[in-house]
C-alpha cells in the first residue's frame, strides 16, 4: 500500500471532498477506503512492539486508539478546514464534552455564547462546574461584552458559528484579535457552516468542531464528531478520548467518509434551498419573523457577507399564530420529517418547544428565546419549488 499521494494546494472544495486524505492505492487495488472492522492490530516480534512504544513506528494498536478507516475522515476533514490534525468522536457533544475536559484546568474561566445547543450549555452547568469551572454567558456578536468578560483564568471562547436556533454568525476574524491579545483560546462550532462555506481556522480560530452527523455525514445515518486544529490543541484532546472512549466504530467512520465526498455539491443545494426558503417566508403575511443570515434582514448579514460563503439549508422563522396553530402548521407538511437533526438530504422540521423545551416552563422558555410558534426547517436536497409549496400549503391551514 502506498503512501499518501501529494496533492496540489489550491484545489477545489469539490475536489477535495472527494479525494483529500485517502490512498492512492488501497488494499487489493480498490478505489474506496476499506472498513477495517477489527477491534485490535497484531505486532510480528516484540521489537515492533517495542518500536511502537518509542514512537519509532507510525501504525495502529488498539481499537480505542485509532483505526486506518478513521484516519482517511481525519485526513480528508483537516484537508478541508485547513487544519494540521482532526480527530474523530462518536458524536458532536463527544467532540465537544471531551475537548472541555482536555482543555479547560480545574478552576479555570470559560466563555460562551447564549444562543447555543441546549445538552451544550446542559454539559456546561452540570457537569463542568463540578471541576470548578466557572462560566460568563454573553450574547452572540457582542464583542464588547466578550472583552469585557475575559478575565486572567479565562482559558478557552466557545461558541457556535451560525448559532442554534437564530443563525446568529460570529466575526470571529474581530473575536480572534481581542482573544488571542488575551492569551484566550476560541473554539468555533461550524456545524451549521460547514468548511464549504466557512473556514473558521482561517479566520482567527483555534479549533474547528463539528458534529459530523450533520452536514458531513449527510444522510441522516450516522452520528459522529470531529475536533480540527494545530497539532499542539489536538493532541491533548485525543488522548483525553483514548481514556474516554467515545470513539465510533470503523463502519460509521466510512459511512461518514462516503457521506463527505459529496459535501461540497450538496451544500449548493442547501444553501440555495435556504435561501429560497427564507425569501418566500419573509414575504408571507402568516410570518412574523424570519432568521436566517442570508438575507438583509438578520442582525449578522453584513459579517456572514464577510466570511461565509453561503449562508446554508436551516431557516428558523415565527408564525403569527399560538402553540395550536403552530403545530397544525407543522403536522400538515408533507415533505420535511418532524425529527431533531438538520444537515441530511432529506428535509427536517421541528418546534423548538416541543423537540427539545418541552420539559421547561414556559417563563424559563421565553427568556431562553423559545416562543411557542418558533420552527427550524432544515432544508434537505429536495427542489426548492416543492418545498415552497408544500410550506403554503401548511401555513393555509393556520
């Protein structure tokens, strides 16, 4: 087997999709990445095994600790985002759990964003203040607020890129500058921008995350993670994921590796999709508000203009109606599943309420942004006019 091929700089999101980070030639003159289903890796005589153990040997031990199937997605994601090293998780909050533990010393200052994925800021409240890690939440765009938490044990900035579920975009080139004056790390979960239209670690940021179950994978049939960045950041939090163990098994890691070839032609669609999506919504008298930064009207549009290239498939809008209006709205579309997730091919919608706020009171779900009539389309690879369609089919049932 061959080694790595060296492949052109400058090549094409497209391009790189598809061939970055694999073989030239794989076992037995196959063109796809083979699924190397085993749990562990034998060594012919103890001095392989002593070289191994001196890092005089760069080969594969033990099922935790990484699998040849898994490196092809590393490869190909670092390849795609620009970074040195990726690794990979079972899921986007293993990424995001696993890097926290590794990365933030008892003690320590995070600051993150308010507008982000509840089992987040779940992980954050219940479990990171048990290692004594105190949290400053502050709102999204707001650099002056950002400079003005950082405080001297401040270790690490998170945040998402758009946010869930208002799409809020961070200037991260502008949030980069005032952290890293601050020795401060900033961590960009660019799960809803994807490295085709936004490369974060160009921008400024440290560390890329993604829960790959998303846009990378794409086909709503896995659930994985992934960590890119210097080798430096990286290393840490993938041996923190060696003791851990939220690692995925090498089937999901191929289905993933299968699922990213196409990223960068799905995308298209995603982001034209949305667009059209959120246009048609704003139009609609049935529509309170539209957010979506793509169009003039969110509060973000001129910084996602700026760094992104594309402002991808979710749309979340507000019907002018109540929590009975809204869900006929929702279960008279015929097109998108009701299910949690967004990123597939296929189309997804969901009540925010319901899917994941439906335990809160109502007092504690306003503050928290969540209004009974609040949907998050998650635009599939459908065609746009038949989404449209059956979107003003279901808003005449309002």
């Amino acid at each position: 087997m061959s080694d790595l091929p060296n492949e052109p700089e400058g090549r094409g999101k497209a391009t790189s999709s598809v061939h970055a980070g694999e073989l030239r030639q794989q076992e037995a003159n196959a063109i796809t990445t083979p699924i190397y289903q085993t749990s562990t890796f034998w060594f012919r005589n103890s001095k392989e095994v002593t070289d191994y153990q001196e890092g005089k040997s760069d080969r594969e031990e033990y099922g935790r600790y990484g699998n040849p199937t898994w490196r092809a997605v590393e490869r190909k994601v670092s390849a795609l985002e620009g970074g040195e090293e990726t690794v990979l998780f079972a899921s986007g909050m293993c990424a995001a759990t696993t890097t926290f533990m590794a990365l933030l010393p008892e003690g320590s200052h995070l600051i993150v964003t308010s507008d982000c994925y509840r089992r987040t800021r779940q992980f954050i409240e219940q479990f990171l203040s048990r290692m004594g890690v105190e949290t400053t939440v502050i709102e999204p765009s707001n650099l002056e607020a950002f400079r003005e938490a950082i405080r001297p044990d401040t270790k690490l900035f998170f945040t998402e890129s758009p946010t869930n579920p208002y799409l809020r975009v961070i200037d991260v080139p502008a949030f980069a500058q005032v952290a890293h004056a601050a020795n401060v790390q900033i961590i960009i979960d660019s799960t809803f921008a994807t490295p085709v239209n936004h490369k974060a670690l160009d921008d400024g940021a440290d560390l890329v995350l993604h829960s790959a179950t998303k846009y990378l994978g794409g086909h709503n049939d896995l659930l994985a993670g992934t960590l890119t960045g210097p080798r430096e950041l990286v290393e840490p939090v993938r041996k923190a994921l060696g003791v851990l163990g939220g690692i995925m098994d090498s089937h999901a890691a191929w289905l993933l590796l299968r699922g990213i070839k196409t990223l960068d032609i799905r995308m298209e669609r995603h982001n034209s999709n949305g667009l059209a999506l959120a246009q048609y919504l704003e139009n609609h008298p049935k529509v309170r508000k539209v957010f979506y930064p793509g169009l003039p009207s969110h509060p973000d549009h001129e910084v996602a203009q700026r760094i992104m290239d594309g402002a991808g498939g979710v749309v979340t809008f507000e019907i002018d109606t109540d929590l009975e209006g809204a869900m006929r709205f929702i279960d008279s579309t015929t097109i998108p599943y009701q299910a949690p997730s967004l990123g597939g091919v296929e189309s997804l919608i969901e009540l925010p309420v319901t899917m994941s706020f439906w335990d809160k009171p109502k007092e504690e779900r306003l503050s928290l942004g969540i209004t009974d009539s609040l949907v998050r389309y998650a635009c599939g690879i459908e065609n746009a006019d038949d989404i449209i369609s059956d979107i003003e089919q279901a808003l005449s049932r309002v």
